[in-house]
C-alpha cells in the first residue's frame, strides 16, 4: 500500500527521536484506537514498510517493541496478531479467579487434572500450621476463562475440607464461593507471595506457551474467620496476560523504621 499523507510520520522538533520509535508509537495508537481489534491478524513487515515508506529493518524493530509490549503476539507459522488486552488484578483484595472473570464480563471455567490424598511436606506444613507428613488434598485444576487456559492452579485442603471439595463438580464451580456460601466458611484474608520464572514444560503445555515463556507464580495462604488457614495454593500465570496493580501508602512511623523490619 503506498505512503499516503495520513499515513506519514510526524517530524517532531527538538530532541531527535529515531524512526523506529515514531513508528511504533503510529501503530501502538491504531492498535489501542480499535482500528486494529484484538485477535486481528497485524500487517506484515512489507506492507508496513510500502504504507509508512519506512525500511523493513526499521518495521521489524518497531514490531519488535510492541510484541515486547505485549500489544502484539507471534504464533509460528501464521503470523503476527494483535494481542488481547492484559488482565489487570488489584493485589490487596481477596477474590478468587471465578469472581475475577465474572467482573470482567467473561465465562469461568476449569478443568480438573488431579485429585489425591498426599502428605504434607515440612515447608507446606508449616504454612497451613500442621504437622509434617499430615494427609491433606491436593487438587490441579486449569483454570479457563471463555475457553482459554489462563492459569494452571494446585490447592491445599486440609483433609475435612478437601473432602468435601472432592466431591464437587470442579469443572463449573470456584473455591471461594463454594467454601463461603456452601458449606458456610468465611474467609477472613490471605498472605500471598508473587514470583517470576520460566514455565515448566508441562506448564508450558496446558497454558499454550511457548517453551521456558516466563509465568508468574502466586503462594497463597488463606485464612478463615476463626483464624484457620484452610487454603494453600500456588497459581501459575502467563506473565504476558496479567498485569498488577498495588496501591502503596507512605509510611507513618518513619523511614528508618521500615527499613529495620524483617524481611518477610
């Protein structure tokens, strides 16, 4: 398609700004204006070129920003699409994946992969305060939100509650509403710690990620009203998916003090 005068890159003045980054930010503006929905298949190296009479190093840089961005994404073999948008979630509320997708207006689902009585560790042990080597549930389901495998989860339940759980139809039901509204244990709060790594083969797999792509890995201890931590789970996201949101409060007590804390 040849340069037409809409499709001409501003020459800002001042500071020089190099090509590539004018360019992508024209096709980050026509990716968030809607002109290029999400799940569109994005134009190719040579018909940004012709479009923008820009070189296809130039396009193939700027293109390079924006799938590091996560505004596009490659899929070998078909091509360079449009990404969906990241999901953002509020760290200090406690709400679990079903209530989170409902709230965005998408369909919850899951798929269970495993249900087995094991053995606590010493270190999960220790953060469901049991004694090691008591039996508990461990149940691994792929959380789906429209049909789309957006993290894979493994739960701890102590043997009473996960008995029950078990029982359930875990492919159309989330914990927290379960545990809350069906069998009338509230939730009090959770402490949760967040890491990054790169995805096991097996992870890799079920999400639908390429080999090593980095997740975010989130341990939770969850606690009931009476002060029983009747939950521990680790959930496997895809890093490119999520994104996160803290609101962080000046402290009161003085810098020095904080810096004194422990770590946790």
């Amino acid at each position: 398609m040849a340069a037409n005068s809409a499709d001409t890159l501003p020459s800002p003045s001042g500071a020089p700004i190099p090509l590539y980054y004018r360019l992508r930010e024209a096709l980050r503006a026509r990716i968030l204006s809607g002109e290029l929905p999400v799940g569109s298949l994005f134009p190719t190296e040579q018909e940004v070129s012709e479009r923008y009479a820009v070189s296809r190093t130039t396009v193939r840089e700027a293109i390079l920003g924006l799938v590091h961005e996560g505004l596009l994404v490659r899929k070998q073999g078909k091509g360079t699409f449009v990404a969906a948008r990241k999901l953002e979630e509020e760290l200090g509320v406690l709400v679990g994946f079903t209530e989170q997708m409902e709230a965005r207006g998408m369909r919850p689902g899951a798929r269970t992969l495993s249900t087995e009585v094991v053995p606590l560790h010493a270190r999960e042990a220790e953060l469901l305060a049991l004694p090691e080597g008591t039996k508990v549930y461990r149940i691994v389901r792929l959380r789906l939100a429209n049909d789309e495998p957006m993290s894979l989860e493994t739960e701890l339940f102590p043997h009473d509650i996960g008995l029950r759980v078990s029982q359930e139809n875990l492919d159309d039901v989330g914990y927290y509403p379960l545990l809350e509204e069906r069998y009338g244990i509230h939730l009090r709060e959770a402490e949760q710690v967040i890491e990054a790594r790169s995805a096991t083969a097996e992870e890799a797999q079920l999400l639908g990620l390429r080999r090593r792509a980095t997740v975010v890995v989130m341990e939770s201890v969850t606690t009931d009203t009476s002060g029983r931590r009747i939950e521990l789970s680790r959930d496997v996201y895809p890093a490119d998916r999520y994104r996160y949101r803290i609101h962080l409060r000046r402290p009161t007590k003085g810098l020095a003090a904080v810096a004194r804390q422990p770590a946790g």
